[in-house]
C-alpha cells in the first residue's frame, strides 16, 4: 500500500492528531529529563495516558454492556413472539414494546455505539502519529530535517532517491518530484521518505556511491535516531523477519495480549446471559468468531508493519486488561437495579430539559397507536355491538320478531335493513383498514342514527297497520 504522511495530519482527523502529537512530544521532552530518549518507552507511556483519557467512555461502554446482559432474556422474549411476523402491525409492535424495554433500563440501541463512534477519530488519529512521529517529536523531526538538507545538496538526489527505492524493494510511495525543490512540502515529503528507513536500509544508504561522502557528516545523527528506536537490541523501525527470530516475539505477543484482552472482557458478559440463548443468537455466535479471527490477523499485519506498531498494540492490550479488571471490580460493587433507575432518571431528566413528557403513558400511547378499526367503512361493527349496547326506542317495547309484514311492504324492507346491521359479518383481517380512532365516534352517530330512523319507520308502519 503506497500511503505517505506529509509532515502532519490533514483534514477531519488534523485536530485529534495534533493533540495527541503535542502530547507524545510531551511525553518525550519529561523522559528526556531522566537521560532518555526512546522511544518505545515514549510509545507505551503515550498509549497509557490516551487510554486514561478515554477511560470515561470506557467505563459507559462497559456499563451498557451489563445492561445489554441483563436486558438479553426480555429482548430474546420479544424477537421470538414476533419471529417471522413480517406484516407492517406486526412491525410497529414489535418496536413499540422494543423501545418501551429500552426505556424501562433507561438506554437506547445506540447507547453502545456512541461511544465507540467518539473514539474511532481518536484510535485512527493515534495510529497515524506513531507512523509519523518525526513530523510531532520535534527533537526527532529536526534530526531527520538536518539529513534531508543534506541530501539536497548532492546533484540529482531525487532521481538518486527513486533509484534506491526500487532497488531496495521499498514499500515507500515517491512524491518528491509533484514539489518544487525549494518548497517546504519537498522537504516534508523527503523526511517522510527517510521516517520509513529501517536500520539495514540506512547502512545501505550510505553505501551508495553518490552519498557515501555524507557518512561523516550524518553519521552521529542517524545513529541518535537508530538509538532512539532501539528495544532490547530490536529497532521499532523494522519490520519483524523469519530471518530475525527475536522480532518474531512482537506478532506473538500481539496476538496473546489481545486474545486474553478479547477472553476478559467477554467473560462478563456471558456470565450474565444464558449461555443457551448466546449460543442461539446468531449475532453472537458471530462476535465470538471475530473475536477469535480479530488478534490472529494482528499478528499478520504486524508481520508486515514496523516493530512500532506491534509496540502499540501490545502496550493497548495490556492497559485494556487492566481497565477491563478495575472497571469490573468497580461495577461488581455496584447494584444493577440502583444503576437501571439512576439512568432511567436521567434519560427523563434529559427528555423533559428537551420538553418531552415521559413516563408510563409511553405504552398507553404505543397500545392505542397499534388498535385496527374497521367496518364496511373502516369501523368494526362486531366489535361496537360488544361494546356499545342498543338504547331503548322511546314511545314502546318494539320487538322485531312478533311483528309480520308483507313482502313487498317497506316495512318489510325496513326491518331487513335493520336486522343486517345485527348480522353483518365481521371483514377478514386481511381486509380492514387502519382509521384514525378520532373517525369511530362520527361512525358511531351515524349507525345509531340510522338504526333509530328505521326503528322509528317500522314503528309508524305497525301502527298504520293496526289502525
């Protein structure tokens, strides 16, 4: 991959990279103080200091993550009563009683992934300055600063540059020639250049013809560099070799650290939860495969990426574990049910400071949201007649069924209507249709009406009769 850092981070991650690199050159400036100058010591002090300052939302993660623990049996309760229940009521039930759950441990869906998008930025921006630290540490920026002036004063540098890449197989993107030579980005690009030499690589530097004459001059500051890499006898600016087995210990360590970083924080979580619904859950099944995939390939990438990096990762994973063990001691102390009401609390507090009413009207307002009303015009008459008893006519005890009439009289017609409004059929559910519940009360009037008018026909009609 031809990637190449010009001197410092641009764009949405230049901020986040810029205090961290005032940092880490912090870092270096108080080791300094005691006579030293590694910096590998500066990259494990670095990684402990970032992950102290990320220690809040590590704790809030953690804390979601009990709750998604003990959240789990309810949550699995209601995916199965809908399990493969696709129709749109279904649906809107389904995540109606959902976030109703959510809302009764006073948290969201995306409660865990908030802080997880706020350190994202943070863990790419770190990355990029351990893989740049000349353009950060000034004491080392102006080491490789002091090399590439001398560089360009040999004739034909550039070219001598692009050659030496390709003859050493260097995995280093050229962009020397897009600057002029006088510019500042040129000599930035140069340094970038220079930052990604390992120690075989300087010794064969200097063996080319062309700049063998800077060994005298250069050779102090580049041994300061190479010293300043150094770690037990391995330099971070190397990449870990078959042919070198002491480097192989990185990738190893790597994957060990991460593996029992991956295994503790895990081992909560799955006390929590039945360990038959986790081996049920599809979603688990799949965490736990990339959890086992996930420090494997960080061993194969730090295969194929400077000491450095391996450094970092490893010094990540032994400060995750230890969070990992003080944050859970810290929340084994502490009552779930105290923490579900103090964030049940604050989630009101939050939607009231925003002017939403909350509380237990919330499943009321869902429950109604989802009732079907229907009839012939949208209103259920079945379900009206259970509810909503007949009122006695005034002016006589009218009985349908002791009252005769002739087949073609409209008295007859009449009361046909009137008895099909007491057996009319209740529609499919298929068929009826979703009504604003504001409509049922104007329906109501309107067949009662109706019912009325014709008992009040029939009656007239009797009457005549008997007359």
């Amino acid at each position: 991959m031809n990637i190449i850092f010009l001197t410092q981070v641009s764009g949405f991650l230049k901020p986040f990279a810029w205090v961290m690199g005032v940092i880490l050159d912090a870092i270096y400036k108080f080791v300094g103080l005691f006579g030293s100058h590694n910096i590998a010591l500066c990259i494990f002090l670095f990684t402990f200091v970032i992950k102290m300052l990320m220690l809040p939302l590590t704790i809030k993660q953690q804390k979601y993550t009990r709750l998604s623990s003990k959240m789990a049996p309810e949550l699995k309760k209601i995916q199965d009563k809908y399990k493969g229940k696709r129709d749109e009521e279904s649906m809107r039930r389904q995540n109606a009683e959902t976030q109703e759950l959510y809302s009764k441990y006073g948290t969201s869906p995306v409660g865990g992934c908030l802080p997880l998008l706020i350190s994202l930025p943070i863990m790419f921006a770190l990355y990029r300055v351990i893989y740049a630290i000349p353009a950060y540490v000034t004491e080392v920026g102006n080491w490789y600063g002091s090399i590439a002036d001398a560089i360009k004063g040999v004739s034909g540098h550039s070219d001598l540059i692009a050659s030496f890449i390709s003859d050493n197989g260097l995995n280093i993107a050229n962009s020397l020639s897009t600057y002029a030579a006088d510019s500042v980005e040129y000599k930035n690009s140069l340094i970038d250049i220079l930052a990604k030499f390992s120690t075989a690589n300087w010794q064969a530097f200097f063996e080319t013809t062309q700049f063998s004459g800077l060994r005298a001059s250069l050779q102090g500051t580049v041994d300061s560099i190479i010293n300043a890499h150094n770690l037990f006898g391995l330099s971070i600016l190397d990449t870990p070799s078959f042919k070198h087995i002491p480097s192989l210990v990185i990738p190893v360590l790597a994957v060990v650290t991460q593996m029992l970083q991956t295994r503790i924080s895990m081992a909560n979580s799955n006390a929590n939860q039945n360990q038959k619904a986790a081996d049920d859950n599809p979603m688990a099944n799949s965490m736990k495969s990339m959890n086992t995939i996930m420090p494997i390939m960080s061993g194969v990438f730090c295969l194929m990426l400077p000491i450095g990096v391996g450094v970092y990762w490893i010094a990540s994973a032994i400060f995750t574990i230890l969070q990992t063990i003080f944050i859970n001691n810290y929340l084994d102390k502490t009552d779930i049910d105290e923490m579900i009401e103090k964030n049940v609390e604050k989630a009101n507090k939050k939607k009231e400071s925003l002017g939403v009413s909350y509380g237990n009207q919330m499943a009321g307002v869902a429950r109604t949201a989802t009732k079907v009303y229907s009839t012939d015009d949208n209103f259920d008459n079945t379900a009206y007649k259970k509810n909503n008893k007949r009122k006695s006519v005034s002016g006589g005890d009218y009985k349908r069924s002791s009252v005769s009439y002739s087949a073609s009289s409209i008295a007859a017609n009449a009361n046909l209507l009137a008895r099909s409004l007491d057996v009319q059929p209740e529609k499919k559910p298929e068929e009826k249709k979703d009504v604003i519940p504001e409509n049922v009360t104007a329906v109501e009037e309107k067949i009662e009406n109706t019912e009325e008018t014709m008992t009040g026909t029939a009656d007239t009609i009797t009457e005549e009769k008997n007359d």
